[in-house]
C-alpha cells in the first residue's frame, strides 16, 4: 500500500508542476494577445494581466488530459532512469498493478476537474466575457433562458429593447408569446409591444398579431393600436442569436440539468449541451485512460532500446484519442452519433487499447 500512495503521489507532484508551467506559459502569451486585441484602447500591463488569468483557465481545463498524458511519461521515465521498475517487479509487483495508483489519482483529478474546475472554468468565462465586452464598448445582445421563458436584450444607436418569449424555434429566429419593451438611450421606456408570432427577417423582426402601447403618453391604454403585422428594428442576426447562447462550457455543471430543461422547455434544441454534459461525466475515466495509454508505453528500463520512439509513440496515441474525442464530440452535437456514443466511447476504446498493449508487452 505505501509503494502505491508513493506512486499516486509522484505523479500528483508531476502533474501538478506541468499544470503550473503550462498556465505560467499560457498566461504569458495571451498577455500578448489581450494587448493586440484591445491596443485601440492602450491596455494596461495590469488589465491585460487580468484578461488573461480570466480568459486561461478555460484553455488549460480543455488540455487536462494532455497534461495527465505528460505527467504519466514524466512519471515512468523517472522510475525507469532510476531503476524503481525493476525494484518494483523484482518485489513481485507486476506492471498492471503499479499502474493502478497513477490511474486512480488520475480519476480523481478528473473527478476534481469536473465537480470544481468546471464551475470555476464557468465563472471566468463569464467575467472574461463581461470584461471583454467593457473595453470593446460592444455590449452586444445577451439571451437569457429561464423556466419564465426566454429572455433577449437587443441595442441600436438610438434605443435598447428587451424581449421576453414564451418559446422559440430552434435557432431562436421566430418567437411565440412574445413582449417588446423598447427603452430611449436615457434608460426611460418607450414602447410596449405584444405579438403572437415574432420573426427575425432582415434588419428588423416581423410581428404578426400585434398591440402597442406607447409608454411616453399619459394615457398608453387609450393610444394603443392594434396592428396585423408590424415591424420593429433589429441590428440582430441568427448568428448573433446563436452566439449569444455561448458554450456549454459556460454553465456550470452543477446547473446544466436544469439548464438543458429549460432549453427544451423553450423550444430549442439542447443536444450540444446534453453532449457536452455527457462528456464531462466521462472526463474522469477518459483522463485515466490516458495515463493508462503513457504507461503501456513508457513501462519499460531506459536501458532497452528506442526510448525515444516509445514515448513518440505514446505522444501520438495520446493526441490521437484526445483528437477523437473532440471529433466524437462535434459529430454528437450535429446528431450524426448518439450522445452516449460521442461521450462513453473514446474513453471506453482508448482504456480497451492500452490495456491491450499491456497484457501484450508485460508478462504479468
């Protein structure tokens, strides 16, 4: 047992300083990058610092695996160069079992990832967003999705709207039940206008069914009209509406059950989501797989030969599967493969495979 808490926490160790090193590094160049986006606004050294402790975390929470993957080739080369393999087989340990410790710390970092870096991951996504959009002066649109319904703030120049909708399409270009409320730029309201059907066309969205009420009148009751169809003016488009969904990984995963519940209960489509949600459950098995895929190639004396085009080897098998995985994922969310599928089977394939070459390379 202590040979095993010794292993586990060699490779904490090691996965802890490539974390670190590579936040560091990451840190460092999108400093560069914040200050070429914004050098129209002449960003601080400081603020540019604060963009990217925002904006890294999301990169690095993406990279976890291949960190892991690192860390393992970093561990078994140190116990091969310094004959603790041998040590360790010689005390009749096979390779299978001294490979369980570094495995089961790796599940745990998965299970760490997902139940606090993802909502820490969350939560710099949003800031870095807001933030972002502060020093662009861009406010945007911003939609919000909630059991009341859907809520969409849309700005122009001379006013700034806010849309609230029983339901919605799929891509969010035609709304049902729908309220516009149209504010001045001094923030005093305008307009209240309600339709049956809502739909976004070029430049303006087409309501059909519609009463409006001037809010600037003493009386809005007594002028409001009544109209088969109507215009309103929008600077949106269907691609800025889908934008303003943002990512899956934007949602905490504590808060993405009820917020696919929500989706559906809207009308749009929560696949990405439900892919994404799916994904996240299987990152700790999918990270300890890795290990398992740098330990069937790495477990070996650094005497024998060709070293080097192992850990080469374990390199491009670990990029492979951490590749297939996000194609796995893209291929669900376009509904080409089950959600299940895209989510348990890279994970499940990249375990069988190392532990394959495993049973085959080590005599046990």
């Amino acid at each position: 047992m202590k040979l095993q808490f010794y292993f586990a926490r060699k490779f904490l160790w090691f996965t802890a300083g490539l974390f670190v090193t590579f936040a560091i590094f990451m840190i460092l160049l999108d400093m560069v990058e914040q200050m070429r986006r914004f050098d129209d606004i002449g960003l601080t050294f400081t603020a540019a610092l604060h963009l990217s402790a925002l904006s890294v975390p999301e990169t690095l929470y993406l990279i976890l695996p291949l960190i892991v993957m690192l860390a393992t080739l970093a561990l078994f080369l140190s116990l091969a160069r310094t004959s603790e393999l041998v040590v360790t087989r010689a005390a009749g340990r096979s390779a299978i079992r001294a490979m369980i410790a570094p495995a089961l710390a790796a599940f745990f970092v998965g299970v760490l990832g997902v139940a606090v870096i993802n909502p820490f991951v969350a939560a710099t996504k949003h800031a870095y967003e807001s933030l972002a959009a502060e020093y662009s002066g861009n406010g945007g649109s911003t939609l919000s999705v909630s059991r009341d319904g859907l809520w969409l703030r849309q700005g122009r120049p001379q006013s700034q709207s806010v849309i609230r909708a029983e339901r919605a399409n799929l891509d969010g270009t035609e709304l049902y039940d729908v309220t516009f409320l149209t504010f001045d730029t001094d923030g005093g309201p305008r307009r209240r206008a309600e339709a049956k059907v809502a739909r976004l066309g070029q430049g303006a969205w087409d309501l059909e069914d519609v009463k409006v009420w001037p809010l600037d009148v003493p009386n809005p009751e007594a002028e409001a009209e009544i109209h088969a169809t109507f215009q309103i003016p929008s600077p949106l488009t269907r691609e800025q509406i889908r934008d303003s969904f943002g990512t899956p990984s934007a949602v905490p995963i504590w808060e993405l059950p009820a917020y696919i519940a929500n989706l559906d209960n809207a009308g749009f489509s929560a696949r990405s989501h439900r892919v994404w949600f799916q994904m996240e459950l299987a990152l700790p098995f999918f990270i300890a797989s890795m290990v398992m895929i740098g330990a069937g190639f790495t477990m070996r004396h650094t005497r024998f030969a060709r070293t080097g085009l192992m850990v080469l080897l374990a390199l491009l098998m670990g990029f492979s599967a951490f590749f297939i995985r996000n194609f796995a994922q893209i291929l669900g969310q376009n509904g080409d493969i089950p959600v299940m599928l895209a989510a348990w089977a890279p994970p499940a394939i990249a375990a069988m495979m190392s532990l394959g070459l495993l049973l085959h390379t080590e005599d046990g």
